[in-house]
C-alpha cells in the first residue's frame, strides 16, 4: 500500500490575484484540520519548487482543485484557454500543469475533483458546462462540483468519502497477451459489435500479411496463423509486419462482415482497393452529406481529410464522421481505431471532438490498435494510457444524455438513421414481429412529441425504419400492414394531432388484442387439469395465450422449449428468449425443458407431448377459415409429425396478420387455385461462431440457413385471435408458391 502523508492536496488560482481562490483554499483547509483530515495547501514562491508539488501530489490520497467564475471565458461560457492581456492568470494553464503533476510517477491516472466557488445561482448542470471545456482539453474527469462555500460541512462530508476511495484504491499496472488482443476484437467483429475507423496514420499500409496471399482479411489470417503455427509465429509475423509494413491495397477492408470508415489521403489507393473488391466508394467531402446518405448494397463511406477540414474547437476532423462515430457509440457497438505510428493524433482528435460533444462526464473507452514500428501492437485507453483491452460502456450516461441541451445541439436524428433497427434488436437477439409493432409504435410517439421534428420528417422516419426492416424480416406483413393502415388513416387530414390520435388508438387497440389473446387462453384451459406442452420459436402471442390460462393449469403443465435451431445464430438462443419472455409475464409454469429441435419428433412419437403452441407470420384464410400460415423453418415438419400421432396443435395470431387467400392472385397454372409470394429468408450464417465460419471459408464450404416454412392447416388444428378460436376443416386450396429468395 501507497504511504500517504496528506489527506487532500489543495490547489487553487490566482496567487497573487484578489478575483482568485487561495483565500478559499486556506479557509478549507481550516475547516478541514477542525474535523482530523490533514490538508496540504499548493504555495507559490517563496521555497515551494515545482520538484516538491510533484513529491507533495504523490504523498496526498486525493486532490481538490478550488475555482470560481472570476475567470476570462469566451461567448459560450466556458474556460478561454488562451491568456488575453488584461487577465493575470489563466485557469488553464495553471490546471494543465497540474495535470501533468498529478500522474508523475503513477501507473494510474489521479482524478483532479473540483469545488467551485462562485454565482449561488448557478446550477450543477451550467457549472459542468462551465468547467467543461478545461477538463475536456487536459484529459481529466470532472468528478464532483460542490456547491458554494457557504456550506463547508459538504465539502468537508465529501473530502472524508474522497479519502476512503484513495485508501482502498489499488494500484496495478494491467498487462496483455497479443493472444487477447486478436481475440477480443475478432470475437467483436464476427458478433458485430463494432464498428472500425480506419485512421489518416494508416494511409494503404494497412495490408495482408503476405504478397503473394490475397484471400481472407486481417483478423481471418491473425486467427489461421495461430491455429496453424502457433502464437509464436503469429507474434513473429505481427512484428515483422510492425517493422516493414507491405504496401498493398486494402481491398480487404471492404470484404469485413461490418461498418468500414475509411478516413486517408491517399485517393488512389482507396479507389483502386474498393474497386478491387467490386465495391463503390462514396465520396464524403461535405459535413451535411452523411445526414442524406443512403449507402447502397457494395458501398463503403469515404471520409477524405485533404478536402474536409472542419475545425471543432482545436479538432481538426469531418463533422460527419464524428456524428457516424457517436451513432455507433450511442447504439451500443464498440470503435475500433486502427493506424500506423509512434503516436495516434488521429484518435486524440476524434476523442476530443467526441467529448466535447458528449460532455464532460463522457470518458471515452474504446480500442485502439497502434502498429507501433518498435515492436508488438498496443491497444490503448486514452483515459490511463496503459496497455489494457477496454469495453466501451456508457449505459448509465445516456439516460441523460439523451435529453441534455448540449447533446441536442450537437447531434441531431436524422430520417434514416438506424436506432428503431438497433432498439429493436437490443430488446431481443431474434425479436418478434409483436415486439416489433410495439416498438414502432411507442417511437413514433416519442417522436410526434419532440418539437424540433416537422409531420413530413416524422412519416419519412417511419417510412425508412418500416422498410428497413422489411428488408431484415420479410415476412413481417403484420407489421407493413399496421404502418399503411395509419398512413392510410391519416390521408385524409395529414396533421400531427390527428397522427398522434391514430397511433394512440392503435396502441389501445393491440392492448385489447393481448387481453383477448388472454381470455382465449382462460377459456382453453378451464377444464383441463394440465398439458405436456411444446413450444417452437420465440412468439410474444403464444406466451400471452399461455399466461391466460388458470392457475392450476400451469402448475400442473410441464413446458418443452425447442431450441429453434434454424432461426437462432447461437445455440438455445431463441429458447432462452422464450424463457425470459415466460418470466415477464409472471406465468406460473415451474415444469420448464429445454430441448434440442431433433427431440420434438421423438417426445411427440412417444406420446410426451400432448399439445403443440406456435405463433404466425401472416395466416391465409378461405371463407374465414384458416388454410396456410408462415412461420419460422422447422414449424411444418412438427405440425406433421403431430397430425401423425394426433397431437393437438394451437396457433395464435392476431387477426392483424389475417389475409384472405381469395384476394392473391389467381394462379396461371390450372394445377392451383391461387399464387403466393414468399421469402424462405436464406442466410448464409448458420452459427455466429468465428472459428466455425473460418474454418468453413478456409476449406471452400459454403453454408446456408433457412427462415421460414409455408405451413398448412391440417383439419382439427386450432387458430386462435383476440376474439375467436377457429378450428380448421378440411383444406382444398391448391398454393403455388413464387419464391422470391431463389
């Protein structure tokens, strides 16, 4: 443990100045001394050396920084850094030297705290906003402003907590393996967790590791080097690569399986990579292009530096791509700086425009990839600047970010972006068309009651985040059809009182849609005394229908849970999604099984399960009754087993995803009645596993994984809606199905 001799060191500004702090400093350190805590108080002159205030820094658990608003500041309101001539001091400099002290000798960073002494009127928010910009520019966290001196006991309560924390802090330096490096980050990129900005210090130095071997990318070749040779050889080759990089074209970057921002000067190279991998540039060289851009399928984003020069305080970086970074951070994915060099100005420019954007309680925690030409790649934190691996993690700062003034200045939604997709699948991994439809919904409100959008930006919003999603789930009917049924509902009088009425109603309506989906269940299981149930694929509507049913018939029921293996990238993703859709709904089921999909035939077959429940896509109905459903890719094949062994089977749906098989179009062909588009949804993802799909790629196999089946009522299954539970006759219909996926 650290020997401290000094509870707190106090600085302050303005030595030799009346409009300064030492008056309040030896005033605190009074009230400090009177309650036991021993303070150290920064004197300038007389034998005080700038050699003993490093000593002084080091010997003291925490340090207070004493300011007031007698300071020079420019027509925002915050700290000038530059010193104008009728000013005898300056707060910066004075601080920024400190800074440098605080570190001297220390692995980590000591947080500088301040107190300010200044307007009673002042909130905490316009004092943060105040010290905002000085604490930015010296890399330091603003960690608590106390109010005025007129209350010492509070800085005096704060102190005594301050010097706690010192006490138990343990200082340790954090060292890495090249193995974690590669790892982590490939883990991120195959998940797509992250983002990349390739950085101006890369330039086209960024290359394969040989020649003469053009497949694979970067992080696909780290992982087959080590597997085939080892980690001695990756190490080899990483400081072979360090020392002598290959000038190349970086044609792979464009292949990686996530967002590629490339930010360079060297024009040729980047046209010549992208073309090279059939791809098309898109010329950034305006800060408003990114707002409007619509990148199209084999687009990458190009952010040129000699063209674009934007000026961010002393930033020098495209508007536009700061935004894109900050829209990635703000969804959750992790950024990835990659670049070449002894330093990385590049990213220290791209952090300060990002915190002074954010805000000083952003502390900005991503990767950084250096290919230092002395050695191994470093990956730093700008905050410790220690070799460490760091997870971005700003969950408790955007709740208040998302509403602050210096946020909504700074960064604004535009019609395209991508937060409705990027909400949607943070609810669930595969999320439901339900829990989709809500979603939409619930934004599209938010969005009615924010000022600073017109009625036309809101529809268009709502179109662009409607067919992107379509473009996800193209089975999602239900969900096309609840968008044009309001715009449809709209036309007639286009205002936003009038949309807001609409979509609060639509709201209610799918509220009563659950409730009668309950009651549906309640009248099911009235005279059952319990079932052997099995689910397949996650559906919020089948849940629903099951915590309808009464007490004793889920206590006395035992639920299989199928893992859905076609529908679920990761191993039981889709049934754990299920089980935590059960819990949500305070059901009473305690008898829970999860099985491999291949186990239904076999539980169904021995007579186990005696009951089937599966949601629905889109329900295909002849004179009201249900004839054909679409559901996840392995649904037809239980419902037959089923039928086989005279298994009941229950669908649930709203009626919202009913359409009538008479209003498709006639088939041409005299061997069917009808014609009927669907999207099988092939994939070529198969299992969200890296070493899987490398190893796939390296021996040439492809893969593929199918979505969806068309799925037929055979007579005696049951669909059940909001209002009704219809059982099915006999089917006649004759589908000719038009695959659009092939």
């Amino acid at each position: 443990m650290k020997k401290y001799i000094y509870d707190v060191f106090i600085a302050y500004h303005g030595t030799y100045s009346s409009d300064g702090t030492y008056d309040y400093a030896k005033d605190l350190a009074k009230h400090l001394k009177n309650v036991g805590i021993i303070p150290y108080v920064f004197e300038e002159g007389g034998s005080e050396d700038w050699t003993d205030t490093i000593r002084h820094i080091q010997e003291s658990k925490c340090m207070l920084v004493l300011v007031n608003d007698n300071i020079y500041t420019d027509e925002y309101g915050r700290i000038r850094k530059t010193r104008p001539n009728c000013e005898p001091y300056q707060l910066y400099e004075e601080i920024e030297t400190f800074r440098s002290l605080v570190n001297a000798g220390q692995v980590n960073r000591q947080t500088i705290n301040f107190i300010y002494y200044g307007d009673k009127r002042k909130s905490e928010d316009e004092v943060r906003h105040f010290l905002m910009s000085l604490v930015v520019d010296i890399g330091q966290r603003l960690n608590d402003v106390i109010g005025t001196f007129t209350n010492p006991e509070v800085v005096v309560k704060w102190v005594q907590k301050a010097v706690v924390i010192a006490l138990d802090e343990k200082i340790e330096k954090v060292t890495i393996d090249i193995n974690d490096i590669v790892k982590q980050i490939t883990d991120n990129l195959m998940r797509r967790e992250c983002a990349v900005v390739i950085g101006p210090l890369l330039n086209d130095n960024y290359s394969n590791f040989r020649p003469d071997d053009k497949s694979g990318n970067f992080f696909t070749k780290c992982h087959k080097l080590r597997h085939e040779k080892g980690d001695i050889a990756l190490r080899r080759e990483l400081e072979t690569l360090s020392r002598h990089p290959v000038h190349k074209n970086i044609h792979h970057i464009a292949k990686l399986p996530f967002t590629s921002y490339l930010t360079t000067v060297e024009y040729t190279q980047i046209d010549a990579g992208l073309v090279e991998a059939e791809k098309e540039p898109v010329l950034i060289t305006d800060s408003s292009s990114i707002y409007g851009l619509d990148l199209q399928k084999g687009e990458i984003p190009v952010f040129e530096f000699k063209r674009t020069e934007l000026h961010l305080d002393d930033c020098v970086m495209p508007e536009g791509l700061i935004y894109d970074i900050l829209k990635m951070i703000l969804t959750g994915k992790k950024v990835i700086y990659l670049g070449y060099g002894e330093d990385y100005k590049g990213y220290i420019a791209i952090s300060n425009a990002l915190k002074k954007i954010l805000g000083s309680d952003y502390t900005i925690q991503n990767n950084i990839v250096v290919l230092k030409s002395n050695g191994m790649p470093t990956i730093y934190d700008d905050v410790s600047n220690e070799l460490r691996i760091i997870n971005l993690n700003v969950e408790d700062f955007l709740g208040r970010l998302i509403t602050s003034k210096n946020f909504s200045k700074s960064f604004r939604y535009n019609a395209d972006d991508s937060k409705f997709i990027t909400d949607l699948f943070n609810i669930a991994s595969t999320p439901t068309e339900t829990q989709a439809i809500e979603l939409f919904l619930s934004q599209l409100l938010d969005d009615l009651n924010r000022n600073d959008l017109e009625l036309v930006e809101i529809i268009s919003k709502a179109d662009s985040n409607c067919n992107n999603l379509k473009r996800i789930k193209r089975n999602f009917n239900a969900f096309e059809k609840c968008w044009l049924s309001i715009k449809s509902d709209l036309f007639s009088n286009p205002t936003r009182r009038k949309l807001k009425k609409i979509v609060e109603d639509y709201k209610w309506e799918r509220h009563q849609v659950t409730n009668g989906i309950k009651e549906q269940g309640e009248d099911f299981s009235e005279n059952e005394s319990g079932r052997s149930i099995l689910l397949f694929s996650e559906s919020l509507r089948a849940i629903e229908f099951l915590s309808g049913t009464t007490d004793s018939f889920q206590k006395q029921s035992q639920l299989f849970i199928c893992e859905c293996r076609p529908k679920s990238e990761l191993p039981f993703r889709d049934a754990q999604n299920f089980c935590d859709l059960i819990r949500d709904s305070n059901c009473m089921f305690s008898k829970i099984t999860i099985i491999p999909d291949m186990t239904a035939f076999n539980l169904i077959e021995r007579g186990i399960v005696d009951l089937v429940v599966l949601g629905a896509h889109d329900v295909l109905l002849s004179n009201d009754m249900p004839v054909y459903f679409i559901n996840t890719c392995g649904s037809s094949a239980i419902i037959e087993i089923a039928q086989k062994f005279n298994v009941e089977v229950i669908v649930v749906a709203e009626k919202g995803k009913f359409n009538s098989i008479e209003s498709c179009q006639t088939a041409s062909d005299d061997d069917y009645d009808f014609e009927y588009e669907i999207s099988y949804g092939h994939e070529s993802t198969i299992y969200d596993e890296y070493e899987f799909m490398s190893w796939a790629e390296s021996q040439n196999i492809d893969t593929q994984n199918i979505g969806y089946d068309f799925c037929e009522f055979f007579r005696g299954m049951k669909l059940v809606c909001e209002n009704d539970t219809i059982i099915a006759e006999d089917n006649n219909i004759r589908i000719k199905l038009i695959d659009d996926t092939k």
